[in-house]
C-alpha cells in the first residue's frame, strides 16, 4: 500500500537484472528497500553503505565491490538514505567493482 509507485532495478555481479515494483508512503528510498527485504546495510562515519541486495553481497575488502544507486540511468549523487521516494522513479542498484 502506499501513495506512491517505484520500480528498483537490481543488476548482480553476473550481469542478470531483477526488477522490483513498490507502493510506498515513505519518503527516502533506504527505508523502502529494508522494509521490505531487498537490502542491508550498515552506518559508517558516511552514512548508510549498502551491503547486500537480494541476497548478494558485495564486499569491498576482498574485492574492490560495492553497490551502487542510479535515479533512472543517472549516477546518483546522493546516498540511498538521502534519495528520496517520487512517485514513478525508477531506481537502479549495480553491483560493480573499482578498477584504477
């Protein structure tokens, strides 16, 4: 239930794509997806930092991985807990790794 509909794009380590569709009244997208059951995260000095979406983890210390937020196909520039809830957005979460 909720005023609100978005679409979150998950996009795993091995290229597949996953698409989740909510109804929501919250206002900032963090509280949505752990509600809900799609991620888990941890506070740093930061903020929120994302840990695992739809089960997968992506472990910055071991592999250089990490979650990554896009509003549509725009990078986002702000952090999950901080991006708030429009109604028919699109959100993305790639798994991807930092290469120098």
């Amino acid at each position: 239930q909720g005023a609100k509909e978005i679409s979150v794009i998950v996009v795993h380590k091995d290229g597949t794509e996953k698409t989740f569709t909510y109804r929501t009244d919250e206002e900032y997208l963090d509280k949505v997806l752990i509600a809900r059951g799609l991620m888990e995260g941890h506070e740093d000095q930061y903020g929120l930092v994302i840990d695992k979406v739809d089960g997968e983890a992506a472990i910055w210390e071991t592999d250089k991985a990490y979650w990554s937020l896009y509003i549509g196909d725009e990078y986002a520039t702000t952090g999950i807990s901080s991006t708030p809830v429009y109604d028919g957005t699109t959100y993305k979460l790639v798994y991807e790794t930092f290469s120098e």
